[in-house]
C-alpha cells in the first residue's frame, strides 16, 4: 500500500524531478568567440523623457517683482500692478 498520497496518484516521488523539471546537461556547451566590428557597439544617444519648462514672461517679471520687494526698492504690490498692466 502507498504511504503518501503522491505516491497513490503520480508513482515514486523520486521520478518526479526528471519529469517535471529541466536537469542540466553535464557537458557544459561550447563557447564561440565573434569579432564585433569597430563601431558596432556605440549606442545611441540618450533623450531625456522630460523636457524642462520655459518661463514665461510673466512668471520671469513676477519673480523679478519679488526680488526687488524684498530688496525694499519697490513695493510688490506696486510691481504686481505694473507688470498686469504691462502684460494687458
């Protein structure tokens, strides 16, 4: 009588192995040697998946007011008032 249920079902455990799975070869295989030609292995160059944003004018002169502001030269809200009025 079998004492496992693999052995009920599928037979020895131990055939198992060589069914089901890929055993390696015990010769190793043979190594060929190529000669890659001079220029063949240069890859192309890389792009950049992503492209860096261009500032807008306003962007610029608002960050620009806000320099200035802090340098106490100019009131900001008077460089905010004048660029919207510049850029209408």
């Amino acid at each position: 009588p079998p004492t496992k249920a693999c052995d009920e079902l599928d037979g020895i455990p131990k055939y198992h192995v060589i069914k089901f799975q890929i055993i390696a070869p015990s010769n190793a295989a043979n190594i060929i040697f190529k000669v890659i030609v001079l220029g063949s292995t240069i890859s192309s160059p890389i792009v950049f998946a992503t492209d860096t944003p261009k500032i807008n004018g306003a962007t610029k002169l608002a960050i620009e007011a806000k320099n200035r502001a802090l340098l106490g030269l100019i009131a900001l809200d008077d460089i905010i008032v004048a660029t919207r009025l510049l850029l209408s």
